[in-house]
C-alpha cells in the first residue's frame, strides 16, 4: 500500500478501534483487527480523537501513515464487516493444524470442592492409543501443525501413556515436518524434579498449575483425595521447576471465592518473592463458579460485575509485583478470546474414546460430537460439531457488529451460549478501559 500520499477525506476510522483515556489523559486506542496498541499523547491525542468523530484536521503525512499502517484509519471504500467476515471463515478453511485435548486417565488424587468430574479410574487403553496414532498418522500428510494438550483426572497419573503416545506422534511430525507443540494442565502435586525432566523430555514446555491462595486458603479448596493439604508440595515442585534452566512456561492460575479474595494481596507478595522477574512464570486470576458438580451447594461465588472488577484489580497487583500481563496480551490476538471449544480442528478425547468439543460439560450429551474408531478414524456428528463452532458471529447480529469482533469471534464461551445463560462477552471487551491502562502500565516498565 502507497502511503505516501495519503488524503484523510479518503480515510476513515476503523469501526474495530476500542479507546479509553487516562486520568493523566493519554488516549489509549486498540484495534482489534490489526490487533495494534498505541497511546497518543498532547496534541497527537487530541488530533487522533478529531479523527475518530471525523472532524477535519490538519495532519502530518507521518502520523496519518502511521495511524493507517496499524489499522486504525482504513480507506474509506473498505468493507470492514465482510473483511471480519472473512477473517472468520479462514478458521475453517486451514485446516493444516490439528489440536488435540487429551485424557490419559479420568482418574484424580485430589478432590477440589469446586471439581466437576467424577474421578474413575479409567485409563486409556492400548487399543485406543494404537488408534490415536493411527488418527495422527492419517491426517499427517495435510497438517502443518500438531497441538497435544494433556489433561485429566490428574494427567500425570498416567505419564507412561503420555510418553508413549508423545513418541509415536513425534516421529510421525519427524517424517512429515510437523510442528509440534505440547503443554499440560496439572495441579502440580506429582511435578516433582524427575517428574519434569520426563515432561520436558516429552517436549511438554507449557504448563498450567492452580494455586488458590495461600495454603490457609488453597487447602481448602484443592485437597488430597484421601484428605490433606496440597500447598506446600506444589510449591515445592514450583520451586524446583524455576531452580531448572529449561525454555518453560507456567501459569499459575488462582481461582478465588468470596471468602479468599481477602488473602490475596499478601499472596501476590509471597509469589513474588519467588517468581517475580521470572518471564517463565505468568499468573492469572479465575473466579470460582458452580460448575455442575456434587459440592456445587457449599460454593460461594461473586457476581458477574465484581467477579471481573476482582480480576482487574488482582492483574493489577501481579504487574506492580513483577508478572508480565503475557495471559492477557494473547487474549487481544486474532481469535485470542475465542474458545478452543469453537476451533473446528480442536476435539478432546476421553479414556474411551469419545470425542468431545469443551473440557467442563463432559456429561452433557451435546459434547459427546463422535467416536474415535480402531482404523484411527473420527466419526463426527456434524450437527453437534456446529452447535460449538458455528453458534458465534454467524448467528448473532450483535457481535457481527461489535468492536471487538476479531478477537472474540462471538465465542468467548460456546457453553454459555448453548445454555442460554447470556451472551458470553469476555472481560477485555467488558473492562477495556480498566485492562488498556494495565498494558501501557506495563509497556512503560511501571
């Protein structure tokens, strides 16, 4: 594009461009299109701020090229809506990837007050990790890319599947140049020294490891199946992982109910002390909700409108702590916010070989889409299969319309939708005037 000699009256904003100012008065804009973030100071702001009402302006050519090559002014002829469009039907038509959310075992040693899962002992059987790799192996002459996501039950009980069906699929992604990535949602108990060499070994380099608070309020909630504390073990293990020199990422998710938000700030003091200033470590904060299992009754939860002001606030004192704001940065990327439930090259697959599309609503017979056969086939239910992908922008006019349509896509929460509890926006839409102060806070080292 020929910037050179730009007309504004042949320009005009972008409709994807969320703004907000601070208390100081910079203009704060994102364009969730192009996905850039800048701040506009002075004068700059003040011209930039003309622009978006599309009052005239005496502008340089330098920052009308500017605001041009980051999205935020598009040519005037530009169909925005049907560029949005597009973008979103590009989803499913790459379909050189692959992301699989697997389950080695239903089988977990903890027994959190909020968990959904009915904890058997199933494991995967031999037949079906023959038939997995069988799946793996058919689709390697068109994939590109190859996502494995261990989960569970407790994943780590069943590491000598994960092993074995990390080596197989490797040397498949080795003969048919696949890249390969993999990471693991553990609650870090059995993550002990040896144990992480053999994940890193299985190329596992992406973990996610809950703490709830400190261990007076963390062992409460995530308990030992047999009864008993967890806290101190997962800490120590975290301990170790950062004492390691390998090119890692853990996040520490911390769910917080009414009753524990009050621990919090001297938490994030403790967690600081340890993994401050470590870019391998990244936190963030989830509010407890009554996720359908048998203790739903004892849960306290926060409303909606404070749940996502305690989660602004909690990200705040993470940054001032020494935390990168890394979980939200990848929120704010194209389809950052959506779902993977809404991916349609995304499945999960249970110990029996059930194929579902979101990891909470195991039972709901709307997540079981299809079947992995022995010949290592998928058979899917295609009318289930487009309950979770094709349930977004497609059917709803408002978020055809919304600004932050790019990211979101409209299935921040397929589930939410299906259910029909509400619209399912997620927080960086709802709190963007809270969240663009916390990613300039950030840019600026503050």
């Amino acid at each position: 594009m020929d910037l050179s000699d730009m007309d504004l009256k042949d320009w005009k904003p972008s409709r994807f461009n969320m703004l907000t100012r601070t208390e100081e008065g910079t203009l704060l804009v994102f364009n969730s299109f192009s996905t850039a973030f800048m701040q506009f100071e002075g004068e700059e702001a003040e011209h930039f701020a003309h622009i978006l009402d599309g009052e005239p302006v005496e502008e340089s050519p330098d920052f009308l090229e500017t605001l041009a090559r980051e999205g935020f002014i598009v040519p005037r002829t530009a169909d925005e809506l049907e560029r949005a469009r597009k973008l979103h039907e590009s989803l499913f038509e790459h379909d050189d990837r692959l992301r699989l959310t697997l389950l080695p075992t239903e089988n977990c040693n903890f027994r959190c007050i909020y968990c959904y899962e009915e904890h058997t002992p199933k494991r995967m059987s031999p037949e079906l990790i023959s038939s997995l790799v069988r799946l793996v192996r058919k689709k390697a002459p068109t994939l590109n890319n190859l996502g494995f996501s261990w989960f569970g039950g407790e994943p780590l009980l069943a590491m000598d599947i994960i092993e074995e069906l990390t080596q197989q699929a490797l040397e498949i992604c080795k003969e048919h140049h696949i890249e390969y990535s993999s990471g693991m949602v553990t609650n870090g108990y059995l993550l002990t020294d040896k144990m992480a060499d053999r994940c890193f070994s299985a190329q596992i380099s992406r973990f996610q490891i809950t703490l709830d608070g400190p261990a007076e309020t963390h062992d409460t909630l995530r308990v030992l199946a047999g009864g008993g504390g967890t806290f101190d073990t997962i800490f120590a293990n975290l301990q170790n992982l950062r004492r390691k020199k390998n090119d890692f990422q853990v996040k520490i998710r911390v769910n917080f109910t009414p009753d524990t938000i009050s621990r919090i700030p001297d938490f994030m003091q403790f967690l600081k002390a340890e993994f401050g200033g470590d870019s391998r470590f990244a936190i963030y904060f989830h509010p407890v909700g009554q996720w359908g299992g048998k203790q739903d009754h004892l849960i306290k939860t926060c409303d909606r409108k404070t749940e996502f002001s305690l989660e602004t606030e909690f990200m705040t004192m993470a940054l001032q702590e020494g935390f990168t704001m890394d979980y939200w940065k990848d929120s704010l990327q194209i389809f950052g916010s959506a779902c993977y439930a809404a991916d349609p090259y995304s499945f999960a697959i249970g110990t029996d070989g059930t194929v579902y599309k979101c990891t909470v609503a195991f039972l709901d017979p709307t997540n079981q889409i299809g079947k992995i056969t022995p010949d290592g086939s998928m058979n899917i239910d295609q009318e289930l299969h487009n309950l979770w992908i094709r349930s977004g922008e497609e059917t709803d006019t408002e978020c055809q319309l919304c600004a932050f349509r790019p990211v979101c896509q409209g299935n921040r929460c397929p589930l939410t939708r299906l259910q029909g509890n509400r619209k399912p926006c997620p927080k960086f839409y709802t709190q963007i005037d809270k969240c663009l102060p916390l990613l300039a806070a950030e840019a600026r080292g503050a």
